[in-house]
C-alpha cells in the first residue's frame, strides 16, 4: 500500500459543498497545534469507539497547522495504519476556526464534526453526538452546563471569563448564544445540508457560534461532557482570543442583523406608522374625509395593528408560525397580538403623560421614550406569549 499523502489544504471562500460519499457517514476533524504528544493516542481511542456505531463509515481529518513538534508526521503515522486517517499540513492560513472549516471541506460525510486534540474532550461523547445527529438533530453540541456536564478544576478566573464570554455573547447575539448552554464549545456535530450555500466568516476559536449564527440550524441537541484537564502540552488561548471573540460577535451581529426577530419587528413597526399615518390622513384631515380625529386614530390604529400582524406572522416570526399552521391558531395569533398591542398602546399614552406633565420632559422626546419602551413591551410579550418557541426538535 503506498505510504499516506498529506491532503492538500483547501483553498478559497470558506463554503461547505453539497453532497457526501455514501461510504463516509461521519468526518470528525481535529484541529492541531502542537499535539503530537496527544494526538496518536486520540486517534487510537476514535477507532475503538466510532467502529461500532458508524460501521466503520468515518473519517477522521487532523489539520495541523505547521506545528514546530511536527504534529503531522504523527497523525501520518495513524494514516499509515489506517486509510480513514487523512492529514492536512497547513503553510499559510492559520488559525484553530479556519482550520477546522478547511477540514470540513475536504470531508466526505454527510456530518460535520470538531473536536480538541488534546484529550480535553472525552473522545466517548462522540457516540452520544452520534446518535442525537442519527436521530435527526442538526447540531449536537457537546456541553459543560447541561445534566453530565462540568469541567475539571478550573480556575475561579477561567470559570468567569467563561461565563462572562457567554453573558457578553447573549448581550450581542441573543438569538444564536441562547440556542445552546455553551456556546464557547469546541465539540459537535453539524448536518452537511445546514451549511449549504453559506459562506463562514469566523475570528478566533468560537466555530460553534459560526454555525449557529450562519447555518440553518432548526433542530438543536446538547451532550453533557466534564471538560477534562490537559495533560500533554498547553492551551493556546491568549488574551488576544477575547479581543477576537468579541470582534467576532459584532461580526455576526452586523452580518445576521437581518435575521434578528427584534430588528424585523422593529421593521414592521416602521411600516405599521406609516399605515397609522397614511388612515389618519385620509379619515380626519379636512381635505380628505374629515371624520372626527378619535374616531380616525381608533381605526388607522386598528388597520396598523393588523398591517403589523400579518407581516410579522409572516416574516418576523415567519419559522414559528409555520409550526403551527391553520386558521384558528393563526386567528389565535392575532387576538392574542390585538390585545398585546392595545395594552400597549394605553401604556404608550400612560407613559407618555407621566413623562410630560409629571417628568416635565419635552413632550416629542417623552412620546420617543414611549414609543421605544412599548416597542419592547410589544416584540417581547409577543414573541414569549403569541410566537412562543416550538421545542427545537423536529
Ligand atoms: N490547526 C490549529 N490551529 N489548531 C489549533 C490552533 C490553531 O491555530 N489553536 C489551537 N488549536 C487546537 C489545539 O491543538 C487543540 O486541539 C484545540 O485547538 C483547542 O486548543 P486549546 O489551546 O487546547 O484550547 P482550550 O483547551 O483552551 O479550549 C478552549 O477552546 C476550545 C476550542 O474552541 C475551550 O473553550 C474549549 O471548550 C474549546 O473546545
Ligand atoms: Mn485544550
């Protein structure tokens, strides 16, 4: 058998191709710098656990990125041994994100997957991965905060730094970081067909919050793993990491903006004005219709309300309705969005009155407070009440 061949890096846009080779069910790659003291013994472990339940049907891709210890030379040693080993040397890119999105590309299998080199993840969590992925899920994330989750005897600083990465996350990307318990992980499993026709653009070592931000990702399942402590070489993590990680998220904020329910409620709110405004002009303005101004307002309001509704049933919440299709929920929606939204239109007025004849504030600003305190009022009782979220899996 001719001795293995390094696997050229991919090059270009980091894009996920469609289609997998029947053959290879599962291609877990395992991003290395610096682990030739771990990685043989990783390989090893692989084997003995992903036989069984792929039949065989893997593949495992070490993308090493230039590693001084020569981390290549003995993952090609494990190719040797066996051909579903395939090693990427990388002389240019570096980077652990990039690193594993180049071994996503030249992999063959329907799913994805990543995990550390270093024998931090319990390489049997992949069994339980595995089968969530079997069962449908798109994503199946190993985590340290669900039941069977943890991590070895951190320190109080590394246990806050995490946590406060992920609050910071939740500020930013609510809708992607509150999808999983620990978004900072480095070990899952991702559909092929989730990343069809995206382009990642990751910073740092967060891939996870890449895929979630990116792909389409419906169904979400977690694994609880103890993150172990290294034994073999040290960690990589810098403090530049952090500077990344939060480049990162304002990243994905810019780029998702348009994927954010609150930014389309707003939206819709926008339009949902002009409609109020349009009525109002056209029922009580004396070169139109001239009706009496309550009577207008009560109306231009309602046809607002019902403007908004439909476009935030279709759009906004668009994924959540669709999980709950017909005429009586949909009718359901929007009494339930009716009532919401006249509640808070008499907290609009209510507020705006306290802050103008109580507060004494200028009357344009306190309407501007108003209409912004109700805004949240509205998409938050609404998303949590009317659009409430449909358990994630299928
Ligand atoms: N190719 C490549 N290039 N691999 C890298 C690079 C890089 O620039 N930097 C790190 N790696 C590899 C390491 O060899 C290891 O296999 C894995 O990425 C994690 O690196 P560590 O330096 O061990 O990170 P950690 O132990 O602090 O783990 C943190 O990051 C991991 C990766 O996101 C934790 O947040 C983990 O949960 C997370 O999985
Ligand atoms: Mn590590």
């Amino acid at each position: 058998m001719p001795p293995p061949v390094l696997v050229p890096a991919p090059t270009g846009p980091l894009t996920i191709a469609r289609g997998s080779d029947p053959a290879v069910k599962l291609s877990l790659v395992i991003p290395t710098f610096n682990e030739s003291k771990n990685v043989g013994t990783l390989i090893g472990q692989l084997h003995g656990l992903l036989q069984g339940p792929l039949e065989g049907k893997y593949e495992l891709i070490v993308v090493d990125d230039d590693s001084p210890d020569r981390t290549w030379e003995v993952a090609l040693k494990c190719a040797e041994a066996d051909p579903r080993v395939r090693v990427i040397r990388r002389q240019g890119e570096r980077g652990l994100s990039t690193a594993v999105i180049r071994g996503w590309q030249a992999a063959r299998g329907e799913v994805l997957a990543v995990m550390d080199a270093d024998l931090q993840h319990p390489p049997e969590v992949n069994v339980g991965l595995w089968a969530e992925m079997a069962r449908g899920a798109d994503l199946a994330a190993g985590s340290r905060h669900v039941e069977g989750g943890g991590v070895s005897n951190w320190s109080l600083l590394r246990r806050m730094l995490s946590r406060g990465a992920q609050l910071l996350g939740l500020l930013i990307l609510p809708g992607v970081l509150s999808r999983v318990s620990d978004p900072m992980s480095g070990y899952f499993m991702v559909r092929r067909s989730a990343l069809d026709g995206v382009t990642l653009d990751p910073l740092g070592y967060k891939i996870l919050i890449e895929v979630l931000g990116r792909g389409h990702i419906k169904w979400v399942s977690e694994v609880g793993y103890v993150f172990r402590e290294r034994v073999e070489g040290e960690s990589k993590v810098t403090g530049k990491l952090y500077i990344e990680y939060l480049l990162h998220l304002l990243k994905l904020r810019r780029d998702t903006l348009w994927r954010s329910s609150f930014f389309r409620f707003c939206v819709v709110g926008t339009t949902g004005v002009a409609v109020d405004m349009g009525l109002l002009y056209l029922l009580s303005d004396p070169r139109s219709l001239g009706l009496g101004l309550t009577r207008s307002k009560i109306l231009a309001a309602e046809a607002a309300i019902i403007w908004n509704f439909l476009l935030n049933d279709a759009w906004t919440f668009g994924e959540r309705s669709a999980k709950a299709p017909g005429v009586r929920a949909k009718l359901r929606r929007f009494l339930g969005f009716n009532a919401i939204c006249t509640a808070g239109l008499a907290l609009n007025v209510g507020l705006l009155n306290l802050l103008f004849n109580l507060g004494h504030v200028n009357r344009y600003l306190a309407n501007a407070v108003a209409i912004l305190a109700v805004t949240g009022w509205n998409y938050w009782l609404n998303r949590q009440l009317n659009w409430a979220p449909v358990r994630s899996e299928e």
